[in-house]
C-alpha cells in the first residue's frame, strides 16, 4: 500500500551544539509528518524519533530571530542553544528551524506485503495527490496561522502516557522532579523575569525518568496579576485559580493540581475537578490514604494560599525528600 506522508522544506537556523552528528543530519534533512499542524495542535510528531511544533516568530531575512519579538518560548529556545543559560530540566531541544512550506509525497508502506496493483497505478496516485493537495491548501488557509518556525525536539513521552503506564509512583521519585522544576522556574524567573503560566500534565513530558516542563510560550513577568474575573470560562484551565494571584501565588498554585493529578491519575482525580472548583476534601479523599499521607501538608499548604513564593514551596519538598533520605 502506499501512504502519504506531509514533508517540510526547511532551513537550519540553530543547532544544540552538544546533540549527535546523526541527529543533527537528521534535523538537516527532510522531515516527514503525519499530519500538517493545527492552529489546536502545532506539536506533531516527525520522522526519525523528532517531534516539532510549528509556531509564528518574526525572523529577518538573514534568518536572524528577531530579539523584541514577545515569544517567550522561541526566546528560552534560542537562549538555551546560544548557551546564555543551562539546566539539567529544561528539556535539550535539537534546535530551531525556518519553515518554507509544507508538500506530499507518496511513500511506499515497507511493512505491507500486499500487491494490489490497481493501487499503484499512476491515475490513481495522480489523483490522490490531486486530492491531498487540495486538502493541504484548505487545512493551510483555514486551520493553520502563518507558521514559519518549527522547534525541533526529540520525542518525549507526554506524562498522562506515561502516568497510564506506571500504576503508582514512589514519592520521593515525584517530589524529587517536581523540586527540579522548581529549581529551573526560579532560574528563568531570576534571569530572565519569566513566570510559566501554563503548567498542567498537558505540559509535562518525560524522559529518562525525568519530568520537563515544556510550552513555554505563556509565562508572567514577576509582577503581572491574574484577576480570579479573567479566568477562562471553558476549556483545560485546571491551572488557573479561584481567586487573585501575583504570578508566583499562581505557580505555585499551578504546581500544587499538577501534584494533584499526578498522585490521584488512577484514583479520578481529573482537571474538572479544579476548573469546576470542587472543595479540597472531596478532591483528595479520592486518594488513598497510604499515597496521600506524603502529600496531604504540603497540597493544603498550597491550596489555603500559605505558600506563595516558588523558593518556600522547593525548601519545603526538600524537607519531605530529606526526611525519607535521614
């Protein structure tokens, strides 16, 4: 059988000095797509183990990425590979690429024995590439924005899949990650005045056992407010509070559903639960009580607003971590 696979034409603007030959040719290359990226989902996976998202950047025309343009994440991106900042938990993106246009192409399906000839022959090629092409403008113009940068990355396993694979998680294993993620937010925020605002398990991928948090493209400077009244009123916002927050109070707060949802993943604790601003109690009396105990103080301490600040919440997941270490 033959499939099609999207293609994108495209041109290095900047490699991870530190990635593999291999990977890097790879990157140089043809990238090949299984569906054209989405105004709802620009993260689509590629060949080679690659993963890119597309997303809309102003670039000059030496490829030069553009300094006063507002786009947090490309910025970080750019930052990380400049190497003007490093963190063992911000993920090692591969690099970042502008992007020319997107094609098909027929590719031949290695795995299918069959030999349907009638499948093969070139009017119906013809007219299936007729046909896609035609599917390719229409998705373009109406689903997809101006996306001329693609950030290349290696495919990471999302952490809802990873959370459907793994029953249970030792405690220390979460806390320890979630201390990391702390540790990197406070370095972007010092350095850079950047607050993630968009932390959820929709945010976290993992690999090699360790938690990133990704999409850095929504963040607060230190001294932005959220107004409880500016809350979305549909959709996946289990990040925003209930109430008026300074950017940290709502980091942290941000950090204390994601906690959450992790530990109550296979005990129905979902993201309704906190966009419908269910009471504490009920949330965490679904889970059991023998994997609640290491959390239940630090949860109330988030929730009841006496954390507010992302270096109190990291000291005390450090106290719990040392304590269980003696």
């Amino acid at each position: 059988m033959n499939l099609l696979k999207y293609t994108v034409n495209h041109e290095v603007i900047k490699l991870n000095a530190d990635i593999d030959d291999i990977t890097a040719n790879i990157s140089k290359n043809i990238l090949y797509l299984d569906k054209l990226p989405t105004v709802a989902k620009r993260l689509v996976l590629a060949n080679n183990n690659l993963a890119i998202k597309f997303i809309e950047y102003n670039i000059d025309k030496n490829n030069i990425l553009k300094p006063e343009c507002k786009d947090s994440e490309i910025f970080l991106i750019n930052q990380y590979l400049n190497k003007k900042f490093n963190h063992p938990y911000f993920l090692p993106y591969i690099g970042l690429t502008k992007i020319i246009n997107f094609n098909q192409e027929i590719v031949k399906d290695s795995s299918d024995s069959s030999s349907d000839s009638s499948e093969s022959t070139p009017e119906n090629l013809s007219n299936t590439v007729n046909n896609i092409n035609k599917t390719i403008r229409n998705e373009y113009i109406t689903l997809v924005r101006p996306m001329n940068i693609g950030i290349i990355m290696a495919q990471c396993t999302p952490l809802e899949i990873y959370l459907f694979e793994n029953e249970e998680l030792d405690y220390i294993y979460v806390l320890t990650n979630i201390y990391n993620i702390l540790d990197l937010a406070i370095l972007i925020r010092d350095k850079y005045d950047m607050i993630h605002c968009d932390v959820k398990i929709d945010n976290v991928v993992v690999n090699n056992n360790k938690f990133y948090l990704i999409d850095w493209e929504n963040t607060f400077e230190s001294d932005e407010k959220y107004y409880h009244d500016d809350r979305p009123k549909e959709g996946n916002s289990e990040m925003f509070p209930h109430y008026d927050a300074d950017s940290e109070q709502f980091f942290v707060y941000s950090i204390g559903v994601l906690i959450t949802r992790i530990i109550g993943f296979h005990y129905g604790v979902t993201y309704a639960d906190f966009t419908e601003n269910m009471l504490l109690n009920y949330i965490l009396s679904k889970i059991p009580n023998h994997i609640l105990r290491h959390y239940d103080d630090l949860l109330i301490n988030i929730f009841v607003k006496k954390i507010s600040k992302i270096e109190v919440l990291k000291d005390k997941i450090d106290r719990i971590i040392h304590v269980k270490n003696g």
